[in-house]
C-alpha cells in the first residue's frame, strides 16, 4: 500500500467544505483539524486563516484568532474580511480602542460592508461605557500598529494584582451585580448560574470528586468564573444603559440642527443607517424606506464640510431605499433608485458601489422576467467581483437566467465556473447550488446520465448543509431524470 503522505487523497477544497460545515454544526474541535491540513496543501491561503481565526474564536482562543487575522493581512494588507476579523477579535479580547482603528480601517477600505459601520458604533459604545465621551480617545491610526505597550500594561497589571492582599481581592470578587442585571446580561445562561450556585451549598457533593479525580467543587466554581467573566464581558459588548450618551448627543443635535459638528452628525447617520438596515431586515420595508428617504433629504441640505463623505452616502440611501421598494414588491421604483445609486458611484469613481448597484439592478431585472437584461448586467459586474464566493454565486445568477432563456449550454458552462469559485472557496451551500444547476441544464440537454450523476453529487452536497427541503427537491428530480433516462434507453432499444 502506497505511503498517503506522498500523495494527498483530499483536495484544498474538500477539507474547507467539510470544514466549514463542521464549523457550522458547532463541532469547531474537528473543524479546526480540517482547516489545519488545509493550509498545510495551500499555505499561508488568506481566505483559509479567517476561517480557522474564527474557529479559534468560537473557541474561545483569542491568541490564536488574532495571529491568523494577523497573517491574513500580512498576505494582503486590504483584505477586508482580515481588517474585521482582526477587530472582532480585539473587540472580544477587550481591546476596543485598538479594534475601533481597525473597523475605521476596514469601512474606509470597503464604506458598501455595513457591518464595519455595526463594528465602530460597538466599539465606541464600549468605550463610552468605560471611559466616557470618545472624543476623548486618542488613537494612532499608523499604517502597522504595535501592541508591545497593551501587552506590557496588562503584565503589569497582573503583577499589581498579584501584589494586593487578599482581602482587597475578596471585597472585589464580593461586589455582586443587581440580578435583574445580571439576567439581563447573561440571559438564559443566568438560570445556569443560578443552579451552580445551589450546588455549592451542598456540602456532600463539593466534597466529591469525578472519576478522574477532579473535585467538584473546583468545577462547579470554574464555571461560575466563567459565567462571571461572561457577564463583564456582555457588559461592555452590550451594555443596559450604554446608550444613554448617544441619545443625549441626539436630542443635542435636533434642538440645534444648524450648530451641529460634523462629528455629532455622523453619530446621527450612523444611528439612522443602523436603523434603515434593521427595520428591512425585520420585514418593515416601508417604514425603513421612509426613514431612509428622510435622512435623504437630510443629507443633501447638508454641506460636505458637514458630512466629508456625503455623495458615498447619497449613494448608499438610494440603494436601502430600491432595497426595501423591491421588498414592497415595487419594482420599477426599486429600479430607479438603483440606477440612482450606480450614476452617483460612477460620477464618484466608487468601484465598490458601483459593483453593488449592479447586483441590485441584476437582481430586479430578474425578478421582473428580463433575464437578459439581467445577465448584460451582471456580466459588467464580473471584473468587480473580488472574492472566489461572489464570483460563485454571480456565475450561478448569470447560469440560472441563460437556463431560463433556454439556452441550456451557456447555462451548464456558468454552472460549472460557479462550482469551480465555490471549490475555491470551500463554501457547501454554493457547490450544492452550483451542482443543482449544472444537471438541470443537462437535463436540458438530454445529457440524463451526466444529470443523474451531478443529481447524486447534490444530494451529499445537501446532506453536509443541511437542508431537508434541498434533499427532497433533489430526490424529486432525480425520479424524474431517472424515468427520462430509462424512456430513452427503451426508445434506442427499439430502434
């Protein structure tokens, strides 16, 4: 038998897919294994380290997380998916200032990835919470950032730590949360924490031990110590009173509108933007569409000197607002706003937001049967995409309209290029989707027996999401397919 070491019998793309769909089960112990040997087939893979940094993050392993994101940005220093993680981790590890810089970075990097925006506003909330107004933050935002002195500071601290009598210790561990905070805090963790308490008191059991020789007791106290860090952790992350200052700086800014600093209106926006997204993505498009028109109006009364990124911004609201009228179902109007926001990036030279206004024309296209317009669309699109996963699900928008032109070779071709980004990528649910495509043009084609194959490949790819409505739709298929297929070996037969 041939050494398996020689010869790798797994792909780069297979051991990211079942990965990933550990990672997605909860078991990130076993998902980590895949994404090691991953990178031991393609080193030093950007996209591979954001995927274990954030395994190592569920896992509570912060260190770890922090050198992959490092290492990610080491290869590319505007990868932005390497500028979030490495906030997020620094955010987790308590390090706001320090992950504030970063989300600033990233949204200056990619200003159409809301989510850096959620990321500053966290972040400044958490140092509020600590310190009071950020405007008292002063942060060096050099293009490498040292930690060296953080570092050295928190040595410090443990060794003043270390240095403290006892009884300083036990009047800090004393101070107790209100358990109405607390619960809020903690959630359905505090009900836990509760039952661990009425578990010290039982004198008998914490004076047991495991079969391995571990005493109760020193578990029992182990995880409160941990629920305890969870709830100071959830305190700053999201803290009950928090936003008290910023709704305080608001009602500030609308008695006086005229007076405002430029800095207590992107606060304002902030919020409101904040605000847009939310209420689309909890189904009242038409209040968001409102809201979104308002601030609007508000922004282009506003001077540049006021608001430096305002034709960012126009851009960015014509967009929410075509968003939520294609949820209205209003589709010409959604069109118009999205033809707004594409002329408003191209005057601007905004190639992130061009290539957003694109896919959102694209997608209204398709919805409205012009499926050729569609794929015109999407087609400029493609130059712009910067990742093997957009591209994955853009090759299968562009497939799927050629499928519905009937022109099922182009479609199998766009199919097969989807599949081949979505291998790149290791993501399951876009190979699965790829898949389904390339048979349904084969099936197209009369090709049955290639179908019936890329039908099973499916059902696995299925299977590891997964999706039992998937399985039953390919299942559905594969009858058919299977039935086509056998009519037509009985109908050769006879001739």
């Amino acid at each position: 038998m041939a050494d398996g070491d020689d010869l790798p019998v797994v792909t780069f793309g297979s051991l990211m897919t079942e990965g990933t769909a550990l990672s997605r089960r909860g078991q990130h112990d076993k998902a980590l294994g895949c994404f090691n040997d991953a990178l031991k087939l393609r080193a030093g893979d950007k996209h591979c380290l954001i995927t274990r940094s954030r395994c190592f993050l569920k896992l509570g392993d912060t260190e770890n997380s922090l050198k992959d994101a490092e290492a990610s940005l080491q290869i590319d220093q505007t990868f932005s998916e390497g500028l979030y993680q490495k906030a997020e981790t620094l955010y987790t590890m308590g390090d706001f200032e320090f992950a504030l810089v970063f989300y600033h970075r990233g949204r200056r990097l990619r200003p159409d990835l809301h989510k850096f925006q959620l990321g500053i506003n966290k972040a400044e909330e958490a140092i509020v919470n600590c310190i009071g107004n950020p405007s008292s933050v002063k942060l060096e935002t050099k293009e490498k950032l040292c930690f060296v002195s953080r570092q050295a500071e928190s040595k410090k601290d443990k060794q003043k730590q270390q240095n403290k009598p006892k009884d300083q210790k036990d009047q800090k561990q004393a101070k107790k949360q209100s358990p109405k905070i607390e619960q809020q805090l903690l959630g359905q963790l505090y009900a836990d924490k509760a039952y661990l308490e009425k578990l010290l008191k039982d004198e008998d059991l914490m004076q047991s031990s495991t079969r391995h020789g571990v005493k109760v007791v020193d578990l029992v106290l182990g995880g409160i110590s941990y629920l305890n860090r969870r709830r100071d952790f959830w305190q700053q992350q999201k803290p009950i009173y928090a936003r008290v200052y910023e709704r305080k700086a608001l009602r500030q800014g609308r008695a006086r509108d005229t007076k405002q600093k430029p800095s207590d209106i992107g606060r304002s926006i902030a919020k409101d933007m904040e605000d847009i997204e939310l209420l689309l993505a909890r189904g009242s498009a038409e209040e968001s569409c409102r809201k979104a028109e308002r601030l609007l109006k508000k922004v282009q009364a506003w001077s540049e000197n006021e608001v430096p990124n305002k034709n960012e911004l126009i851009g960015d609201l014509h967009s929410c607002i075509g968003n939520a009228q294609l949820a209205m179902g209003q589709m010409e109007a959604a069109l118009r706003s999205h033809k707004m926001d594409l002329d408003c990036a191209r005057q601007n030279a905004m190639t992130d937001a061009v290539s957003r206004a694109l896919d959102n024309i694209g997608h209204v296209y398709a919805r409205i049967g012009k499926f050729q317009q569609a794929i015109n669309t999407w087609e400029e699109k493609i130059p712009l995409a910067q990742s093997s996963l957009e591209k994955a699900w853009l090759f299968h928008e562009i497939g799927r309209c050629y499928l519905e032109l009937d022109k099922a070779g182009v479609a199998q071709d766009y199919g097969q290029r989807s599949l081949r980004s979505a291998d790149e990528e290791g993501d399951v649910e876009w190979q699965l989707h790829a898949t389904v495509l390339v048979a349904q043009a084969q099936v197209k084609l009369k090709d049955y027996r290639s179908a019936i194959l890329n039908f099973e490949r499916a059902l696995e790819k299925a299977k590891l999401v997964p999706s039992e409505a998937a399985q039953n739709g390919i299942i559905a298929a594969l009858d058919n397919v299977s039935k086509s297929f056998i009519a037509e070996l009985n109908k050769s037969h006879k001739d």
